[in-house]
C-alpha cells in the first residue's frame, strides 16, 4: 500500500520518509511524515495505526529493556526502539525486514523458539545443585571471576547478535553469540553447580569452536557487549577441561 507524500504529511511536518517493508515474498511501500526524534519503531507504529492494521511486528516496552522490537534496517539488525531514523535514514529511505537466522511468523515478526532452544542447549539457566545454602549466596563484585562476566550479564536477548552472525546462517545447528555469551556468565558464576555439564554442552561441534571470531555480533550488539569475548572465555576454559579430562586418563 503506498500513501501519497501529500497526504502523509502533515501539518508542520515537512519532509516525508519512504519506507519499504518487507512482507512475505511481497515488500510493502508507505509513506510517513518525518517527525523530530522519532524512532525506527515510531515509524512501524505509525503505519500499522494509520495506514495498515494487518503490519505485523513485535515490541513491549519502548526503552531498550525487552529485547522483542529487534528488526533489520537497511540491511543491518538492530533494536528499533532506541534507533533513530534520523541516524539511520539521513537520505529519507527506510527499508524494513525481519531479523535474518530466525522463522518469520508474519511481516516483521520472527520466531525466536530456535534462538532461546539454543540457551537451553547451551546450560543457559542457573543450576543451584542438590543442596542449595539456606542464606543468599555472596558474590564479590570485585572478584576476577565477577569482573570477567560484568557487561556480559546485561544481555536483554534481542536475537540482534543472532541475526548478524554469518556461522549461524551457515550452520543453524551453532548455538550462536547469545547463548554462549550467556554459559560464559555461568560458567563465572561461582554460586552455579554446573560447571562441567555447561563446559561440555558448549564444546561440541555447534558449540564455541565453531565460532570464526567474525566480531559480527560485537559489532551489532546494542548493548554494547562482546560475546566473541566471552566465547573465547569457552573457547579457553573447555580446552583446559579437555587436557584435565586427558591426564585424569593418563
Ligand atoms: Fe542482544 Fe547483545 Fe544479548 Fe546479543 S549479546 S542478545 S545483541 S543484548
Ligand atoms: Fe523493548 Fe525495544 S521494545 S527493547
């Protein structure tokens, strides 16, 4: 459906933004009043209120805390709610597409089952042990093993290290940035029982080894966090456990 610039424009506002939307097979054009700060998502909701109610994509909270309005905007992932159109389109064109390594529910929307299926692969869930301490556990925030995972535990998983990452799209068996960055923060955890097990779990073929240090993921991330740091942190700590394992043999 596209909107005549005239009558997308409104009073006070000058300009109009061009945007493509990608929808299936099909890509959708509209046009939206350009509008001062406004957001990659402000755009998405603007044309799904007044122009299209059937535009189908994801947000909950607006502030960079959720992780669910993850898109791809000309060509790059990134988390709409806190990506201005005016960074990102200074030419007035806005090309939108689901985020790429992810089933597409509808238009914009994608399935993350595989993405948090690959947390579980990876032992991305705390495991207390058997006989958890009664009392709150302490962790030192100065200690090396809490300073070594200190931005890591800011992950708001919003799939955008996912999306960028070239080994998933080759491999879609590989338990990509997100879930490995989180068995790093575990497996610095020094409260968790499941040191080896996570150990194991990322070690195999999809695991930490695959990873071609492409820093795709770093460079995405809106966080700011480096997973290819913490997937070298596995890479590191599951080789020491594979010569442990062979003196143990030995
Ligand atoms: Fe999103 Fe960054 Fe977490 Fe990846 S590491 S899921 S890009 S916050
Ligand atoms: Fe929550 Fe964007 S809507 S992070």
């Amino acid at each position: 459906m596209t909107v005549p610039v005239d009558h997308a424009v409104g009073q006070g506002v000058t300009e109009a933004l061009r945007v493509r939307v990608r929808r299936g097979d099909a890509v959708a054009e509209y046009v939206v009043p350009r509008r001062a700060n406004q957001t990659v998502l402000d755009v998405v909701t603007e044309i799904q209120r007044d122009q299209d109610p059937t535009l189908a994509y994801r947000f909950a909270c607006r502030v960079g805390m959720c992780g669910s309005c993850g898109m791809t905007v000309n060509g790059r992932p990134r988390w709409t709610c806190r990506t201005r159109v005016a960074a990102v389109a200074p030419d007035g064109m806005l090309s939108l597409e689901p985020l790429r390594n992810l089933p597409v529910v509808k238009d914009l929307a994608v399935d993350m089952e595989p993405f948090f299926e690959k947390w579980r692969r990876a032992h991305g869930y705390f495991e207390p042990g058997e006989n958890p301490p009664d009392d709150f556990a302490t962790v030192e925030p100065d200690s090396p093993a809490r300073q070594e995972v200190d931005a890591g535990i800011e992950c708001i998983n919003c799939g955008v290290c996912y999306a960028a990452c070239d080994v998933v799209t080759w491999n879609p068996d590989y338990l990509g940035p997100a879930a490995l960055n989180r068995a790093w923060t575990l497996v610095n955890d020094v409260r968790d029982q499941d040191r080896d097990g996570r150990l194991a779990a990322v070690a195999g073929d999809a695991g930490c080894h695959s990873c071609h240090s492409h820093m795709s993921c770093t460079e995405h991330c809106p966080k700011g966090l480096s997973p290819t740091f913490s997937i070298a942190g596995l890479k590191r700590e599951t080789g020491k456990a594979a010569l442990r394992r062979f003196w143990r043999r030995g």
